[in-house]
C-alpha cells in the first residue's frame, strides 16, 4: 500500500473518531461516526455496551464522566494482569477509559501513557484526568506506528480495538517492540477477520473507521507479530463477539466477515 494511501485512511479514521469526541462533548448525534466499534452519544447506551464487553459496574463508576464512550471490542485490562508499580501504554486511548482503568491496577508507584492521534480525543482525555485528578496518567499525541515512547520503557501495551485501524500494522508491532522492556507484553483487545474480506468491504471507508475493513485474519496477525519478534503469541477469537458487531453496522451482515479477539504475546 502506497504511502499516500495510508495517509488517507489515516487521515478518514482521525475525521470520524473527532466526530466522535466532538459529538460526545455536545451531546449532539454522532451521525455516521456511530459506527466507530459502536460508539453512541448516550452515556446510558455506552455503559450497556462496555458491559457486554466485559467491563463491570464497579469499572464504569471508577472512571471520569465522559471516559467511557462505548468504543471498543473487549477489555484489555481484564487480560493484561498488571502489577503495582508497573509502567503501561495505552495505544489509541481515546477519551481515556482503559488508561484511566490501569492507572488505578498500577498505582501511585505506576505510569500509564495513552497514545492518540486524534487531536479533539487527547484534548477529552487529558481534560478527564485533570477533572478527576489521576496524577499517574498522560496523554500523548501520536501515532501507532511511530510511538512518542523511549525505547525499552514499557512493561505492558493495552489496546482496545484500534490496531485494526492502522494502514501498516506490521509497523505497529515493530514498534511496540521497540518500547516495550525485555520480558515486557501486549494484551490487547482487537477485531480479526473470520474469512477473507470481499474488496466491497475492504474499500468502504464507512467500516474501516467501523472496525471492520482493516482488520487481518489470524494468521497474518501471527506472522506479524512474529517478524515483530514476538514470542508467546497467543490470539483467541470470540465467536459471541458477533452479537454485538452487528450493531457496529446494521443490516450490513458484517458479523459474517469480523469478530473480537484476545492478543496477547512477549518480548523475549
């Protein structure tokens, strides 16, 4: 895929996940940016989604209003065993939710940094952490692919539906290698393909930015984790993910094509 290319997708994915934060901020419709992995401007609606996704109660209160925004495919945290004191990267963190999560797994000893590339989502994020002061969390405009991350200073990477997302995916991994510590991990909450995307799916720029036109099947996800350098790869799809990937878009039959996945792999 040509360099121009991933620009654009990159660039249609930043315009709908603004919409979101934009419409999330006003209390307006989200219009077609509802489709971003099933985000919806009611707060009620969001708490409902984040629970089938495996977030209980008890994870919705402890976070800033406005944190959860019913974005996601999973949680990341519930597989990522953290530990006090530990330093984690939060790749595509929107409005915060997961980092707000982690930092309270890791404490005041821990770190948790959340990357975005979404200028209107960081400003959400960083303005949810200041309102419910969580010291232990910053917020960092960037990219996936090229992460604003000291080599080697992570010792967990979170991501919740958004590796999909990425044009160069073989890209993301080098570089989460790249920042994680030696024995460091991913646990990561993703959409995969169940069977080979029909070219109608993969070139809607619609359900790209619905998490469903860029994701990969498993076993390129394997090979590019691999190449990454990654060992102790382990990648489960969720068949019941389906029940809720249809709403992502309605009508449309992608619960045939995607499903949710726990990944999760070690850097040696």
């Amino acid at each position: 895929m040509s360099q121009a290319k991933q620009d654009e997708i990159r660039q249609n994915v930043r315009d709908a996940y603004s919409e979101v934060a934009t419409a999330s901020n006003n209390g307006d419709c989200c219009g077609e940016a509802t489709s971003c992995c099933g985000v919806s401007e009611d707060a009620q609606i969001n708490s409902l989604i984040s629970t089938r996704l495996g977030y209980s109660q008890q994870h919705l209160d402890s976070v800033p209003d406005g944190a959860d925004m019913g974005l996601g495919c999973g949680n990341p945290a519930a597989i990522a065993s953290l530990k006090a004191g530990e330093r984690v990267l939060d790749l595509g963190s929107g409005g915060g939710f997961d980092a707000f999560l982690a930092a309270q797994e890791v404490g005041d000893t821990g770190y948790v940094i959340g990357v975005d590339m979404t200028p209107a989502m960081l400003s959400k994020a960083r303005g949810n952490a200041e309102r419910a002061g969580f010291g232990n969390v910053e917020f960092r405009l960037g990219e996936i692919e090229h992460l604003p991350v000291a080599d080697g200073s992570i010792d967990v990477i979170i991501s919740n539906c958004v590796i999909n997302l990425s044009p160069n995916k073989a890209q993301v991994f080098r570089d989460a290698f790249r920042v994680l510590k030696s024995g460091g991990r991913l646990a990561i909450s993703d959409v995969v393909a169940s069977t080979e995307l029909p070219e109608s799916v993969r070139n809607d720029p619609y359900l790209h930015s619905a998490c469903v036109a860029g994701a990969a099947q498993v076993d390129e996800l394997q090979a590019l984790l691999t190449d990454a350098g990654f060992v102790n790869i382990h990648i489960q799809p969720k068949d019941e993910s389906r029940e809720f990937i249809r709403d992502w878009a309605p009508g449309s039959g992608v619960e045939d094509y995607v499903l949710s996945a726990v990944i999760e792999a070690v850097k040696p």
